[in-house]
C-alpha cells in the first residue's frame, strides 16, 4: 500500500507542477498565431488528464483495498 501512497503523491507533485505554470493558464493558443505554445498547452492539457486518470484507478485500488 505504501507504494501506492507514494505514486499518488508523484501524480499529484505532477499535476501540481504543471498547473503551476503559468502558460497552463493562459487563453489557449491557436497554431497559426503560436504554434510552440499551443503545443506546449496541448501537452500540458494530455498529462493532466493523463495525470487524473491514474489518480481515479489509485483511488479505485485503495478502496477495494480497503473493503
């Protein structure tokens, strides 16, 4: 279980990491006007949800651990 606490606590440093960016938070560029950024807000947008979904199996595997 301890390995799981830890990978939760990866994920969550990750998701943390990236929202503290500050281009995560800016209006969503467009690729004619600034390509670099909206891929870099597009790779961002994939690990955050990438990041949730590993966080949503965590939380499914604890609590069958926990039942």
């Amino acid at each position: 279980m301890k390995e799981i606490e830890e990978l939760e606590s990866f994920v969550g440093s990750k998701i943390a990491e990236i929202e503290a960016d500050e281009r995560y938070h800016y209006a969503s560029a467009s690729v004619f006007s600034n390509a670099l950024l909206a891929l870099i807000q597009t790779e961002m947008r994939a690990k955050i949800s990438a990041y949730k979904s590993v966080l949503e199996k965590i939380k499914e595997i604890k609590g069958a651990n926990n039942a």
